[in-house]
C-alpha cells in the first residue's frame, strides 16, 4: 500500500462526527400533532363552547409580558398536575362542581401565591397567573420564577383573554 493513498480513519473521524452533530441540529423537532393535548383548543374569533350540563369550567390565562418569565407555568389543582400556560395564552378545563385548591408550581413560595374555589354547576372562574422573577426568599442575586394565581372577575378576565388572541 502506497503512503498517503488512503486517508487515516484518526482524520477523517473527528469531521464526520462534526458533520453528523450539524446535522442533527438542523432536523425538526416532533410536530405538535403528535402530542396529545391537555386542554381544549380555544379558536381565534369564536365564542368559547357552553359549559357542559353539570359540570363547572376553570380558566388559566396569562396576559402577554416579554418582561417576565416566558417559561410554562405548571399548575396543580387539589394536588396534582393541571396543565401548563405559557406567556400569553389561555386554557380551560370543564369539572365537576366541587372545591378546587389552585396550586402554580414555583422554585420558592410565597404567601398569597394559591386560590381556593368552589364551583357550582354551570360556573365559570378565571385564574391569571402571574409571574415575578424578582422574588426569591434564599438568593437575592439569582432570577427564579414564583407564579401566583388570582381569580379575577369575569368581563375583566374575558376581555384580557379575548385581547391575547387577537395579538393586540
């Protein structure tokens, strides 16, 4: 064999890794389709669909800030996981009447952070989450998120969540 007339593989093997690598970072994440969704979807420009006989509706939404967290806030209700709403938007779930205790998931907590309700048959209640990076009780220097929940009244909470889908 004739020096130099086959590349070492200790050469060319590091490139290809590169080349490999790039590639992998170029390829499309999964498409949402194959997700299944946790809430129903709210259409643009549609009125919201009748609470169902029976049954209560609870609303999460989040105004649209760029200035705080645009990370999901998880929400647990009466212990366990809800749902997620990230930085301006908005979903709902239908429930049976009862008594809720509505828990955002935060790195620390703080008072005044959790909302109970009690839902009759056909009621509707609003839940804006809000966020401070700003606050955290064990490091002034770090930036964390703390979610709180407030029930607001409902032709506020209407309006906020109707201006969040027309993007204005």
């Amino acid at each position: 064999m004739a020096r130099g007339s086959a590349p070492r593989p200790e050469r060319w093997l590091p490139w290809a890794s590169v080349l490999m690598l790039m590639a992998a970072g170029c390829a499309e994440p999964p498409s949402t389709a194959q997700v299944a969704s946790i809430a129903p979807p709210i259409p643009t420009g549609q009125a919201d669909p009748p609470v169902a006989a029976g049954q209560a509706r609870i609303w999460f939404y989040r105004n649209w800030l760029p200035s705080e967290s645009l990370n999901l806030a998880n929400i647990d209700v009466n212990g366990s996981y809800y749902g997620s709403v990230a930085n301006g938007s908005a979903f709902y779930r239908d429930v049976p009447p009862g008594h809720y205790h509505i828990a955002p998931v935060s790195y620390n907590r703080d008072f005044n952070q959790d909302r109970n309700v009690d839902l009759a048959p056909g009621q509707q209640v609003y839940i804006k989450i809000l966020s401070s990076e700003s606050w955290d009780g064990a490091c002034r220097d770090c930036v964390r998120d703390t979610f709180y929940a407030w029930e607001i009244p409902q032709e506020i909470a209407q309006a906020e969540i109707a201006r969040g889908r027309s993007g204005i």
